[in-house]
C-alpha cells in the first residue's frame, strides 16, 4: 500500500497502486465522483 493525498478534497488516504507522477489520485469517495459511467450496467 501507498500512502497518498487525494488530488480532490486533500485527505490523506492509502492505494494498492504506485501513483505515477502527473496523475490525479483521488480517495474511495472522490473516486467514485469520477469513474467512468458505464453504460447498460
């Protein structure tokens, strides 16, 4: 796990990634703010 700061509200929060330098990293909340719809689901 990583330790990072959402790019949205600035909470500090933990990713199973590493976060590549110039992307957004958002937490479980702001992440679900900004996923893709998807269709016919």
């Amino acid at each position: 796990m990583h330790d990072v700061t959402c790019s949205e509200c600035g909470v500090q929060t933990q990713v199973p990634f590493k976060p590549t330098e110039g992307r957004p990293v958002y937490c479980k909340d702001c992440y679900q703010k900004h996923k893709p719809k998807r269709e016919g689901f």
